[in-house]
C-alpha cells in the first residue's frame, strides 16, 4: 500500500512539474512577442519620424513688397507649398507716393545704400530652402535686398528668387543673386508682371513654375 501511494505521489510531483515548465515556456513566449511587436514599432516611428524630417525640410519665404503685388505672388508660393513665411518691413518707411518711393529708391541705387530693415521673426540661417522675393527697382534688386544678402549667410542653402516688374523681368537680378551668394545652390525663378499678378493666368504659371522645380 505504502509503494502504492508513494508512485502516486512521484506522478503528482512529475505531472506538476510538467505544468510549470510549460506555464514557464508560455511567459517566454509571450515576452519575446511583444519584445518583437515593440521592436517594430519602434522601427516604425523611427522611419516615419525620419520620412517626416526629409519631407518637412525647412522652407522659408521672405520677401519685401511695397506695392504688396510681391506680397501677393509670395501668398501664391505659400498656399502651393506651404512652409515659413515672413515680410521684410524697412525700418524707415517708404512714402506712399509712387514718385517719392522711386526717387528714394534711385538714390539709394546710386549712393550703394543699405536700407535697414526690422528684425526677423525667422532666422534664414535656419533653413534648408529660402524663396527670396522682391520688386524690381530701376532695372535692379531693391537696395533693402542687397541689405538682406549681406546680413544673412546662405552658404549651403538653396535659393529660388521670385519677383515682380513692369517690363523688366528680372532685369539680371537671378544672375547677381548667383554672383553674391556663390556657396548657395539657385535655383530657376520666376518673374511675374505686376500689374498682372491678380489675374488667374499668374498663379497659374506660379504653380507650373513650382510644379518644374518638384514642389
């Protein structure tokens, strides 16, 4: 009787051994799913992270307007391709008459002025693309412009000029942005009559303009 009941014991005892091993192998099992699950989903956050820094690289656009078509024509480039945004506003104010402006303007042309301008909400050191928009003024770059080009440096950036004018197109300026900012990449830009600029046609070439360079 007493062999009888120890074997039934040494069963009980092997049976439960049994037991805990597979509960043991079970929490295992379960850990190292949920070690994988985490895994990839840290993967997952990292690549989507990362695909959002590559397709969100800073993009700023600064302009200076006095007659606000430029203004208009940078609003354009926003609503396409979104990004940063800032006025360049002169510390002096330009008059409103159109004969004073242009007077003023010659005379800084001339006498190779550097207009002040307020500071910047945003610094364009901090970003990877800079739309650079600006009127043409006697046949060249607003001298406020030629003070923005030497405040900041764009080594490194990319650079898209845009501007208004009444027949002059760019009147060179892409070529002198290039010369004055030879360690930035510049890319095509686009030129759009003012007196224009509220047509439908010229938002329309602006987003075929943004559309051949990949925006």
């Amino acid at each position: 009787m007493k062999k009888v009941v120890a074997l039934i014991l040494a069963l009980i005892f092997v049976f439960s051994l049994a037991a805990c091993g597979g509960t043991s192998g079970g929490s295992e099992s379960e850990s190292a799913t949920e070690a994988k699950a985490s895994t990839a989903e840290s993967k997952t956050n990292d690549t989507t992270n990362g695909n959002n820094t590559s397709k969100d690289s800073k993009t700023l656009i600064v302009y200076f307007s006095w007659s606000n078509n430029t203004d208009k024509m940078a609003n354009y480039i926003h609503d396409r391709i979104g990004g940063d945004m800032e006025r360049i506003e002169p510390v002096d104010a330009y008059p409103e008459d159109y004969n004073e402006t242009a007077d003023k303007a010659k005379a800084e042309r001339d006498n190779g002025a550097r207009p002040k301008f307020k500071e910047l909400q945003f610094n364009p050191e901090d970003y990877d693309t800079i739309f650079i928009g600006y009127p043409i003024w006697w046949y060249e770059l607003p001298m406020i412009m030629r003070t923005f080009l030497d405040t900041y440096d764009l080594s490194g950036k990319t650079i898209v000029p845009f501007n208004t004018h009444e027949g002059s197109g760019d009147g060179g300026t892409y070529d002198q942005i290039k010369s004055e900012e030879p360690n930035a990449t510049v890319l095509e830009g686009l030129p759009i009559r003012g007196g224009d600029i509220e047509n439908a046609d010229s938002k329309n070439k602006v987003n075929e303009w943004l559309s051949g360079l990949g925006y």
